[in-house]
C-alpha cells in the first residue's frame, strides 16, 4: 500500500506498481509523474466515480483495479488506452458498459457483483479476451458477437437473471471454465438439493474454532473443534456475493455431490452463526496434502503457478490425473460440473492420492441432456489443460497421457471424451 504523501515527494518515482487505498473522491494528478513506468494502478477501496479524460497518458497501463467505489458506469476512458490488458470494477454500481471502454487488447474483464443488464455487441471484437467475469449482475442475455471471441476460456455469469445458458458460449472452441448457477433456470435445483438436506445441520455453538487454515475467493477455512471432542474443517463464507457466485450455490453442489474418495466430505452445514454467516463443516485433513499449484497470475490470467523445481514422477502424475478424473466423473453422474477445475483447486499428497476441492463456481444440469454432453465437453477441456501441465512437470515422458491431454483440446465440444471413458482409460495406464 502506497500512500498521497509519498506520490506528492517524488519517493515513488519509477514505480510500476501504485496502490492507494485512502478515501480518494478524484483521481490524483500526481499519478501523471508515473507514466513512464506505471503498469499496474490499483485505487479499489475508494470512494471515486470517475477517471481523467487525459488516463490514456499512463501509456504503460497494464492493468486498472478500481474495485468498491462509486462508478455507476464503466469509463469510457479505459477504451483509449494502448496498453491495457485487465479491467476490474468488482463491487461498484455499473448499470452501463459502453462500447467506447473497451480497449483493443483487452485480455480479462471484471465487472462483478453491479447492476449491469446489457452489454455491448463491440464485446466480440476484443478478440484477446480469455477471462470475463460477470457474476452478480442483472443479465438475461450475452450478445451474441461473443461467439467470436475465439479465446475466450473463462466465463462466470452466475448470480444474474438469465431463463437459459447463452447459446454464444456452448461452442467456443477454448472455454475450459464456467460457472453459471444462482440464475433463474438453476434456482430450482439448487433450493432441491439444499432441502434434501436442510436436516443436516450443525449449529455454530457446537463448535470451538481455532486457527485459520486457509482463504479463498469465496470463504475462510478454520479449525474448529466439535462438541469439544472432534477436530474439524468449517468454511464461513465471507459474504453474499464472492466472484464466482452465490454461497447457497456452491453448498448446493457441495452437499449433492455424494461420497468420493477424491471428494472432500460433507458432514454438514452450518446453522446460527451470530452474524447470520452461511458455511459448511468438513473433516479436517491430513497435513500431507497440499495445493498443486497456485491460482492464475495477473500475467498468467488463466494458467495456474507451479512452484519452481516442481516435479512428479510417472506414477504420481498418473495418479493425480485418474483420481481428478474419477472426481468428476462422480459429480457429472449427480448432475454437476466444478467450474473451476484447475491445480490450485487440488490437494495432492506424494504417492498421488487426491482430493478436489473449492466448489464456488460448481453449477447443476440435467444428466443426459444435450447441453449436459456440451458443459462435460467444456470441463473436459480443463482437464486437458491439467494433464498438459502434469505432463509438463513430469520427469519423463508420458505419451499415453499426452493422446489423453489432445483428445481434450480439440476445438469442438462434442467430440472431446466424457469422463466416464477418460476414467477408464487412465485406470487401464496406471502401474499394477
């Protein structure tokens, strides 16, 4: 965090990353000293409704966060700016996207949690686009010039007002995760299965918590002891909206999921919290596991971060990739798709045994309908990106697991593998 005093001193001459997070209600001139070298402006946490006419000065803008403050409209600025790759204004009061805020290379949009009802047709022109997020918004429909975003890999459209999925986003040839519960035409499911279950319950006074285990986009993890004789995991969400969707969705998917060895368990959700907090109790679980990876980067954007030096042995990746797939296979049986199927979302211990968590961007479908074979065919598509970086990181070649990784890459949907097949084959590879 930076601070109006030391930008007003020239100590910050050079900078490439400029955080202000201080009560701001304009734009501060002084910003202008950086623009040789300013990539990255964060101003969230402010209470500002408007950019300079002159931003595009900041030639090297990277990337603007502008999260929780006041625009109730998405600049039309940002579209003349040169250099700009990544737009967030999460959480502000947007009810209008012009066409004119788009810069040309415009990589991942951030609109979530506003009151945005349309978008432009000119959002299929930004043909660089991988990541759009849009959940908690009041959309019934995408346009329809989507289609044309060709690279396009990440959508979260929940939390909105769409009767359908968009056809747009069922046949673009890269999208590997989706998440788009908590709309109208999912409503149904969700409230179904979070009644089948409303008996299973544990009230907050039941439970001691103790450290924190770890935070996500959508809650924070504890250790909690239960009726003071149990340890246990308890995941308090951190509020209504996270940016992948609603809370009540994902506990909807996490308790319809059934039991899995490559599943975390459910044992119940949580009841009475004194701040009226929604969350879920799990068992805790062995220190042996651990993250595969680390989310995407602001460079990355849609590849997860593995830790230098990182490497698996043939019959650890072969063991990750059957135990993912048998995952999944389990959660398309009972109707779901993840959404966020990614290595960060894994924990693995040494001897390949693991377990698939984080279900924020999980949504429900009909089994055995048509755009159910198309949403398997997208998450199938993730999966691929997964073997390709196990094959990556593999210490020998894996030529079996590589036939696998470009079945899954193909561009159309439909012809990728189902995961039902995908299990078996991995099986039949792994060591007898």
């Amino acid at each position: 965090m930076h601070t109006l005093e030391q930008l007003r001193a020239g100590q910050l001459a050079g900078l490439r990353r400029l955080k202000l997070s201080c009560g701001l209600t304009e734009f501060p001139r002084e910003i202008f000293d950086l623009a040789d070298s300013l990539e990255i402006l964060d101003l969230s946490g402010n209470g500002l409704s408007s950019l300079p006419d002159d931003l595009p000065r900041l030639h090297k803008l990277r990337i603007i966060f502008c999260s929780d403050n006041l625009f109730t409209a998405l600049p039309a600025v940002l579209g003349s700016c040169p250099a700009l790759e990544m737009i967030a204004f999460k959480a502000n009061r947007i009810c209008h996207v012009p066409a004119a805020a788009l810069p040309p290379r415009l990589r991942w949009l951030t609109l979530t949690d506003n009151a945005i009802e349309a978008l432009p047709d000119e959002l299929g022109k930004c043909s660089a686009l991988q990541k759009l997020m849009l959940a908690g918004n009041c959309l019934d429909s995408l346009p329809a010039s989507l289609a044309n975003c060709h690279r396009l890999e990440l959508v979260r459209i929940a939390a909105n007002r769409f009767t359908a999925l968009p056809d747009c986003l069922l046949s673009l040839p890269r999208l590997s995760w989706l998440a788009y519960a908590g709309n109208h035409y999912t409503q149904a499911r969700e409230l179904a299965a979070l009644a089948a279950t409303a008996a299973v319950g544990v009230a907050w006074q039941r439970l001691v918590l103790a450290q924190q285990l770890g935070e996500g986009a959508s809650g924070v993890i504890y250790r909690a002891r239960l009726d003071g004789v149990d340890d246990v995991a308890v995941k308090v969400f951190k509020g209504a909206m996270t940016s992948d969707g609603l809370p009540r969705s994902e506990m909807a998917a996490c308790v319809s999921a059934g039991a899995h060895p490559g599943l975390i368990p459910i044992l119940g959700t949580l009841d009475a919290h004194p701040q009226g907090a929604l969350g879920l109790v799990m068992p805790l679980i062995d220190v042996a596991f651990r993250n595969l990876a680390s989310p995407p980067s602001l460079e990355s954007c849609t590849r997860d971060v593995y830790a230098d030096g990182t490497r698996f042995d043939p019959p650890q990746a072969l063991a990750i990739a059957h135990g993912i797939a048998s995952a999944v296979c389990q959660l398309h049986a009972h109707g779901i798709v993840h959404g966020d199927l990614y290595a960060h979302n894994i924990l693995h211990a040494d001897a390949g045994a693991c377990l698939l968590g984080d279900f924020g961007a999980a949504s429900m479908f009909a089994p055995g309908s048509p755009q159910g074979h198309l949403l398997q065919g997208i998450e199938a598509r993730a999966f691929g990106v997964l073997l390709g970086e196990l094959i990556a990181h593999c210490a020998t070649p894996l030529p079996s697991l590589k036939g696998l990784m470009d079945a899954c890459l193909q561009e159309e949907v439909l012809r990728r593998p189902q995961f039902d097949a995908m299990e078996l084959a991995l099986r039949h590879m792994l060591p007898a």
